[in-house]
C-alpha cells in the first residue's frame, strides 16, 4: 500500500471525518489512533482509546477492506494478534475512500448469492468448474499463485475426513509462506465450547472466527478470483469462478460484513487442558468448599503451592480470576480426585 504514515501527525493538519465516505465511527477513530502515535497492535489501540479488543479488530477490518490500513508481522509471529497495523498518509485514505465511494458495486447478499444457481442469468461473468474434482483441481492453481491474502467461508455443519485431508495441507502450506489467511466457519451445532482447533490454527499464523450461520461456501484469493459453490453448502455441485473486479470486492464485502460479526471461539470458548493428578485433586477439594490452607494440608503442599497451582491454570485457560476459573473448569467437567490422595513428594515447602 503506497503512502505509508510515518507516525507522526503533524502539527495543525486536521484528518477529515471519514465516516463521510462510508466507514463507521469506530473505524474512524481507530485511523485516527494510528495517523496520531504509529503503528500499534490492537491491544495497544484498545489501550490508547479505551475501546474493547473486539471493537478495534472490527475497525482494523474494515478499515484493511477499504486499503487505508496494513497489518505489519511482529518478529514474534504473525496473525492478526501479532500484527502492529499502519496507516496510510491522510491524503492517500481519503483519496482511496473517494474512488471506493464512487466504484462500489451493490454487496452481494444471500438473495444475490442465489442468483448463481445452475440455469440462471447471473449478473456478472463467471466460469463454471463442473464438479468437485475439477474445483479442487483449480483451487491448488490458485494456492499456488497466492502472494498476499487467501479468504475461505464455510458453512458446512460438519466437515468430511476427506475434505479435512485435503484442506490442512493446504492451510499449512499457505501459512507457512506468510500469507495471511482468515476462515469463517459455522459454531458447533451440539454447543461445544472447546477452542482447540481455533487456538492450533492461530498458533500456525492462520485466523479463525465462528458464525451461527453463514450464507454460501466462498474462496477469495488475493482478491482478484473468488470460487463460489453452486450449491451454497459443499462442492459437489462445483463452483463458479469470478474474476471480474467488481463482483470480485462484492464478494469480499460479504465476507468482511460476516467476519466482523463473528467471533473468535478463542475468546469465550475452552481451551483444551490436561490436569495433572495434583491439579484434579485440588480442584476437586476446593469444589467441595475447601480454603486453600485446609486443601494444602489435605494434599500435604504448602499454602504457597496451591496458590501456585492456581495461579499456573489461570494462565493456562486464559482467565483473569478464580470466578472465572471455576467456570473454565465446570465446562471442562473437571473430574473430582480420589479422597485421601497422596501428598507429592519432595513439594512441601
């Protein structure tokens, strides 16, 4: 993105009010966060502005969607939670929200989305691929000349073994070449708050949000080609391939709409962690209404362990304090210890 700010507003120049030209008022001021003090993560955005986390990555969203702002890769990773994002010079935003005020084509919606039916006049070119085969062909041609971005929406309720086998490798793959890559996909039917498959593909580089309900299988790669399925749910029937500019960022501003009102099951959701015996016995006993000095003495530890021990889960589940401890805890159904457990040797202190 050309016209990069270097940090620094400077003195007297006034950024403009950009919600005039389509962006919400949270997007606005996060811009203005960026132009004013650099380049920051979204959690130092948050903190600058006092606004939730969840608000400024929407912002950053819809603001990377409208090319004003740029994720940058921290040295320690990359991901959206590792990415500091950079603003565009004033000028350079307000000339790109202009020209994408006047060119934007109408968003492509569900009823819209129907429109690509077999037999019926679709309101834009596109390229039918026949079946699965032929989609899965043409998916690994456009995988192998992605360089920026990959988007993938998937509404399927459960996925096939032989569709995993074949989407991980190509995730890995694409990770591992630093393209940024965001997946929407469809909340458990059966309530499942577990966050491992979340937390393994954000540990890989890759971004991950869940919806109820999401309106058609959907790729967008690099932002020029998207595939859409035929039938809204799954690939058998084939897909159509898009490469006409305008319906390409209709496609887009679909998916971005969708992705801003998911979340991430990182967030509210259970990671997957194994207790060790002692970590169940003291869980157990303070379940029963033990204080940590009569579970120390139960488990013959010291006050200090315990605290400890507490302290360590806290960190492992993500949460801030014992309350919310004990809900992580409950939703893993934790299992109670047998009584009279043994105290670990050589841990009295």
């Amino acid at each position: 993105m050309a016209g990069r700010g270097t940090g620094v507003l400077a003195v007297g120049r006034a950024v403009p009010l950009l919600v005039r030209w389509g962006v919400s008022a949270d997007a606005d001021l996060v811009y203005r966060c960026l132009v004013t003090f650099g380049a920051r993560s979204a959690g130092g955005i948050a903190a600058s502005l006092g606004l939730a986390v969840r608000r400024v990555r929407a912002a950053l969203d819809e603001l990377e969607d409208a090319g004003v702002v740029e994720p940058t890769a921290a040295p320690s990773g990359f991901g959206v939670d590792a990415a500091t994002w950079q603003a565009a010079e004033v000028d350079v935003a307000v000339t790109t929200l202009q020209r994408r005020a006047l060119r934007r084509p109408a968003p492509v919606t569900e009823a819209t989305a129907g429109l690509l039916r077999p037999g019926m006049v679709r309101p834009f070119p596109a390229r039918r691929l026949p079946d699965r085969e032929a989609t899965r062909r043409r998916i690994a041609e456009l995988v192998a000349l992605e360089r920026v971005e990959h988007l993938a929406m998937n509404p399927e309720a459960v996925f096939s073994t032989d569709a995993l086998a074949i989407a991980a490798p190509m995730d890995i793959a694409l990770l591992r070449r630093r393209i940024r890559l965001r997946s929407l996909g469809r909340a458990p039917a059966d309530g499942d708050r577990s966050s491992r498959h979340a937390t393994e593909f954000a540990r890989l580089g890759g971004e991950y949000r869940e919806a109820p309900r999401l309106p058609h299988k959907l790729m967008i790669f690099d932002r020029r080609v998207a595939l859409v399925a035929v039938d809204p749910h799954g690939l058998h029937h084939g897909t159509w391939e898009v490469v006409e500019p305008g319906a390409v960022e209709s496609f887009v501003s679909l998916f971005v709409r969708h992705w801003t009102d998911a979340t991430d099951p990182r967030r509210n959701g259970v990671p997957e962690v194994v207790l060790t015996p002692r970590e169940k016995a003291l869980v157990g006993l303070l379940a029963e209404g033990h204080t940590d000095t009569s579970a120390a003495k139960e488990l013959g530890i010291s006050t200090r362990s315990v605290t400890y021990a507490l302290r360590s889960l806290m960190d492992r589940l993500g949460v801030e304090n014992r309350f919310q401890l004990g809900l992580a805890l409950g939703a893993m159904q934790a299992a109670s210890p047998p009584r009279n457990t043994p105290p670990v040797e050589g841990d009295h202190r």
